[in-house]
C-alpha cells in the first residue's frame, strides 16, 4: 500500500462510526450474514452500510420484489388441509354420503363446502348421484397433493420465481378468500466500489473521541482525537406525532359545516328499523332491509317512540298521507322494533326531526359519522363507512338551495369538478346524485346520495309537509380522493410508514 493510499485509508478511519467499524471485516458476505457476525441488529447494518455508501466505500441496490406467502386462512389451512382435502379424506373413510352428511362429517363450513365441492368435481375426483357424493379418484389421485397444496408449502416465495405450474395453482387460490397475499416488499444489497474492496473484510479499530461526556473533560489526554462527523450523512427523520388523517379530514368536514351554520347531530350506532327504515318510508318489505345488506343484532327488540308518532309512521305507510296512497300493507310494529347497525346516518336526521318543534324553524343540521352496510369489499366499497349527514327544514326551501349546499361544501373539501343528475330513493322526491371527478380512476365517483325528503317522511315527523333538504355524502370516497389513495381499503390498513408519509390535510 502506498503513501498516498495509506493517507486515504488513514482519514477514512478517522470519519468511521463503531457500527461502520463492525461492519467493514464482513463486507464481503451478504447482509443476512453480516448480520449474524457482527452481532448487529438488521436496521443497525443497514445504517451503517448506508453510511459507508455516502463515504464512496460501496453502492446499495434496493430493488422491489413481489412476495407470494399466506393469508389468515392459508396459515390455518396449511396446518389442517385445504377444504377439498378434508373433504376427500372424509370420503375416502365414508364414501356414497348425502350432500348435509358429507359437509357434517368433514367439519367445513357451508362456503367451505361448496367451494371443495367445485374443486373436486373440475378434477373429477368425486361424482353426485342421487344427492350423494360418490369418491372416483384413484389411490394415487388421493396421496398426490395437489398444485395448490405444494404451493402453500413452498411459501413465501417471489412472484418472479414461480414456476408455470405455481402460477396455475395461485390463480386459483388468488378466487378464494384469505388464503394468500400478495405483498411487495423492498430488498437491499450493494457492492463494493474500488475502496470498499481495499478495505473489506479489514479490522478497522481507532481510538478516537465519539462523544463529549464529564469523564472525558475530567481525563483530558492530549494523546487523542474527536472522531470527524459527516455533516452530509442522511440522520434518521423524525415523525412527529399527530392525528391519524382520517380524523384530520373528519374535523376538517365538520369544521366546514359548522362554518356554514349548521348544527351537530349525535347518536348511537345500534338503531331500530324504525328510525332507520320505517320513519324515512322505506317498506317493510323493502329488499334492502335483508341480511345482504344489513347487519340485524339478534333476540333484541328495540323500543318504539312516542305513539302520535308511531301511529302517523304507519299510516303513511298503510295508507299513505298528504295526498300520497303509501305501500298499501298491514304495519308491523315488531319489524320495526328489530335492532341494526345504522346503514346509513340518515337515522340521526330522522330521530332529530322527530324533536323539533315549529319554533326552532328554520334549522339546520348535520353528522359525520360511521355506517354499516354488508357489502363486498373493493376498491370503492366497505362493509363499513363514514358517511355525512345533512338536513335543512325551512318553509322556503328549495332545489336550488340544496344543490348550493351541496356545491360549497365539495368546494371547501377542495373538490371544484362536480355534478349532479336525477336519481330514486324512498325517501326523497325530487333526488338527485352529486358526482366528483376521480382523476386518479379518471372516473365520476359518486358521494353525494340527495333530495328533498318526501312527505310521508315529514308529515308523520313534522306534523306538516314542510320542506327538508337532505344528503349523505360518501366521506370516505372523498377522503380518497383528496389524499390521492386509489383503493378505500387503504384508509384503514393502517400501515405504519404510510401513515408517516401521507400528508397533512391541507385542502
């Protein structure tokens, strides 16, 4: 080594922190194991190799990789067999059962059931004659495993690196739910420059002074030296705590409202059918009080309100008010005692109309809050939502004013592309549908559901036909769209770097 070399490695050392110096005599393994010799945690040899990039000592390579490993039910799965398997292997003990007995007998659920039932007839491994399940594979069709059960013990494993037979087997596990996921994650690697090969894998210890301490200035040595610091290295960022953005964008909403002179309304989630479905003029019948879409809470009878309203609800109902001819069926009192969870926050504006008195007109309302509906999930839908509420009661009320509220408040979200066309609820004539502009789906998405509420809605309510504008915009979906996320679920994954990353609501 020459002296100019010599100086070189020289006044490196004088700039190398304790973890670049663990980590420099095993530069010449990969990260995994340098982990391992150091005796470093993983975050610890990362900084320090980042650190040792910024000194020209050697370059990092992160690449994204898509991993393929197990779901909730993949794990459950891969320990106590695939449906199918289960299925099979009841049969094999028990051949020729009856469809109920089959499924008792394998201790899968009714989707489960199905499901293996599907599997195994495509690969013609079982027969349905007469309503019983007959077993035709053979002996060895029954001790091979299957493509999809080789792949759950391959996991994890990168997408790139499946074979042809693999990515069969992941389309069809990809249809079932919960069984795998697909995450994309970052690995790091580097290699070493000209300098970093020099001194790789040499033990590099100095003496130098890393920190100012009452010990030091008291044993002062004339002998040593401050280690130098590299005032360009990246230090770690510091997040500072605050609201999760989803409640920055709530209060951010409910301060608009208030802005607009409108007042909060607040209420249980847990509601009954009467408020939630009766009161508004949604038929006992409807199909959108079934189970598919609603969440019922089971062997609870809520209670019914005042019975001058009770009984005005049920007349429109039977016979209709205000000139209406109403649904024409006999009202059931114990329909309407049946508790949910509210499907929408238009229960609030129904329980407060209830309240008022011709003295507090006109007035104005509104509510941010949660919802449940019983949906698929996709990029757009939950089984749960906030949603928020507005209502104005004033005799003079009208069209017009209604889609002004509806335009300031996108405005002040910060949502200028709006637009409205007609539209059908139960409980509003005229109604209409507010779209916003997706640019990220270049799409109109809608979030506002609106109209004027009918009058068998206000006259049981209100005692008389008076006018009330009424919306539920979809604050999630706007949400969404001010905080440029493409898929609703993100809004609750709650994963932590993004939560750091996102911004701070600024609309």
């Amino acid at each position: 080594m020459d002296h100019k070399e010599d100086s070189v490695l020289e006044e490196l050392a004088e700039r190398l922190s304790p973890l670049e110096q663990k980590v420099i005599p095993h530069l010449k393994l990969d990260i995994d194991k340098i982990v391992a010799k150091s005796g470093l945690d993983t975050t610890s040899v990362l900084r320090a190799l980042r650190f040792l990039e910024n000194k020209g000592i050697l370059r990092l390579n992160i690449k994204k990789v898509k991993i393929i490993d197990l779901g909730i039910n993949g794990i459950y799965y891969k320990k106590n067999h695939l449906p199918e398997r289960r299925l099979l292997l009841t049969l094999e003990s028990n051949n020729y059962l009856p469809l109920q007995k089959a499924q008792e007998a394998s201790g899968l659920s009714e989707n489960e059931f199905k499901v293996s039932l599907g599997v195994l007839k495509s690969k013609a491994f079982v027969s349905l004659i007469n309503g019983k399940l007959s077993l035709t594979a053979t002996k060895e069709d029954l001790v091979k495993k299957s493509l999809e059960e080789q792949l759950l013990e391959a996991l994890p494993i990168e997408y790139d690196k499946l074979a042809p037979e693999q990515l069969f087997a992941l389309d069809n596990l990809k249809k079932r739910k919960e069984i795998i996921v697909i995450e994309e994650r970052s690995e790091t690697g580097f290699e070493l420059t000209e300098l970093g090969k020099k001194i790789a894998g040499k033990e590099i210890k100095t003496d130098y002074i890393e920190e100012v301490t009452p010990e030091v200035i008291r044993d002062w040595s004339r002998g040593k030296k401050f280690r130098k610091y590299d005032i360009q290295a990246q230090v770690p960022r510091v997040y500072g705590g605050r609201k999760h953005f989803v409640n920055q964008a709530i209060d951010h909403g409910r301060k608009i409202w208030l802005e607009m002179g409108f007042k909060e309304m607040t209420g249980t989630k847990a509601v009954t059918s009467f408020w939630n479905f009766d009161a508004l003029f949604t038929a006992q019948d409807h199909p959108v009080r079934e189970m598919h879409d609603t969440f019922f809470v089971k062997n609870i009878k809520g209670k019914l309100p005042d019975k001058e309203i009770v009984k005005r609800v049920k007349e429109s109902h039977e016979q209709g008010v205000g000139g209406s001819k109403g649904w024409g069926y006999l009202w059931n009192e114990e329909t309407a005692k049946r508790v949910l969870i509210r499907t929408h926050t238009t229960a609030l504006s129904s329980q407060t109309l209830a309240k008022l008195k011709k003295k507090d007109l006109p007035a104005k309302y509104f509510a941010i809050g949660k919802c449940f509906r019983n949906e698929t999930v996709d990029w757009k839908h939950g089984f749960e939502f906030n949603q928020t509420e507005g209502i104005v009661i004033d005799p003079e009320a009208n069209l017009s004013n209604l889609l002004g509220y509806l335009s300031e408040f996108s405005k002040k979200m910060g949502f200028d592309k709006i637009r409205f066309q007609p539209s059908f609820f139960p409980y509003t004539e005229p109604s209409v549908e507010g779209l916003v502009w997706n640019e990220g789906k270049k799409e109109w998405i809608e979030v506002f559901a609106a109209g004027i509420f009918r009058p068998e809605v206000t006259i049981p309510l209100l005692g008389e036909p008076i006018p009330v504008l009424a919306w539920g915009p979809g604050f999630d979906r706007l949400m969404m769209m001010a905080y440029e996320i493409k898929d609703l679920r993100e809004l609750y994954s709650n994963d932590l770097k993004k939560l750091r990353d996102i911004p701070l609501w600024n609309k």
